[in-house]
C-alpha cells in the first residue's frame, strides 16, 4: 500500500491588538473625569435635600436641670421654685413591674386622668367626689384583672386625692391606702384594683393627737452596767 503524503501542519497566526492612540485615551480620562463629577455633585445635590431644616433647641425652664443615671433620664425642678398648683394634673399610673431606684419598671397597665374637684358653695373647700372603683386590666384581656406591683400617684396638694388599693378586684381586699403628692414618687405593692376620690380634707393634726410610742420615747432609760467584783480562785 502506498503511503498517502504529510501535509504540513500550519501554525495559527497570534492576533495583536492595536493599541488605542495617545488622543483616544486623553478622551476616555476625561470622560472618566466627568462622570465623577456628575455623580460627586448628584449625591451632594440628594444628601442636602435630605437634611432637615434646623430648629430652634427648646430651653429648660428656669430653675430646672436635667440628671441622667443608670441609663434613665429624669428632671429635677429647683425645691426653692414656688410654682403654683395649678400645672399638676391629676393622675394615677399603674405598671406593671415593680419599682426601681427613682421610677417603676414595666409597663403601664392603667392610666387615669381625673378632673379636679369643684369647690363647695362657700368657696372655703372642695366637695369631695364619689369614690370611683378601677380593675386593673390585664395586657391580654382587657375585661379581665391583673396585678400590678408600681404607681405613680400625681396631683396638688389642695386637691385632695387619695386612692384606697384592694387585693381582689372590685375593690374587695383592702390593703393600705395611698395620698397624690405633688413628687413624680413610685409607690409598690401587690393591687388589682384601687378606689379613687378627691375633696377629702385634710386631717387636722390636732385631733389625731401624740405618737403611740411618744411618751414611751420620753421615758426611756438607758441602764448603766455597773462593775461587778470578779474572783480569783
């Protein structure tokens, strides 16, 4: 048999790139260029519309200061500040947590805003207010009750407010009863419901007369030990 003749294998011819001119890369440089700009002034133009205007910073009233602590910020007014009773409202707040160091931990499960009395005829007093029975509702059911551990008990003085705090709702199982004070103050316990009334006047310090344990104070005696002989054996 005859052998069929070799062809020669042809080597592929390696393709070059040619090389972009000196002005065609000048022109994507400045290209480039520009399109940074554009995109640095775009983003300057949609970051000033986004600030807000500023506002004037609101003052603290005279006299008042603010104390931060334990991660909880409160205001302390001025004790020589003589502000009139007439700012205070009168409110109960019941949470559902126990109380902390200055406020009540938890969450409010009641909040009461009451009205104030309304003076009697002669002006010389307020009338008091028919005692008003609250439940303290649960967070899952409104309509049923829930104990809470914390209130605060917020009004003036000349008010009169006072609430009476029971073990088992509709008011049954009184416990101890609490005075509004003018002070933000965290009042504990164990409540379900409180009864709530304003008008009652203030008793006269007369008329509850001394301490139990006053004239025991007075009379008290503090015993000397006297030496003893003490014996050798």
């Amino acid at each position: 048999m005859s052998r069929l003749p070799e062809r020669p294998i042809s080597t592929p011819k390696t393709l070059t790139r040619p090389r972009p001119s000196k002005n065609r890369v000048r022109a994507t440089r400045i290209n480039m260029l520009q399109i940074r700009s554009l995109t640095l002034l775009l983003f300057t133009l949609l970051s000033s519309s986004s600030i807000p205007t500023a506002t004037a910073i609101p003052q603290l009233p005279a006299g008042v200061n603010l104390k931060e602590d334990n991660g909880q910020v409160t205001i302390n007014r001025d004790p020589t500040d003589n502000q009139t009773d007439n700012h205070l409202p009168i409110r109960a707040t019941i949470f559902s947590g126990v109380p902390g160091p200055t406020h009540c931990r938890g969450h409010v499960v009641l909040l009461l805003d009451l009205p104030p009395p309304s003076p009697s005829p002669d002006g010389n007093s307020l009338l008091t207010t028919t005692p008003q029975c609250y439940n303290i509702p649960s967070a899952g059911n409104p309509s049923s009750s829930s104990t809470a551990g914390c209130g605060n008990f917020l009004a003036n003085k000349s008010d009169g407010c006072e609430a009476r705090m029971f073990a088992e709702p509709n008011c049954a199982g009184y416990l101890n009863t609490v005075v509004f004070t003018q002070e933000d103050r965290a009042v504990g316990g164990q409540w379900r419901s409180l009864e709530v009334r304003c008008g009652v006047p203030a008793p006269d310090p007369e008329s509850l007369g001394k301490p139990p344990l006053a004239g025991f104070m007075g009379q008290a005696r503090i015993k000397e030990n006297k030496p003893g002989r003490r014996w050798v054996g």
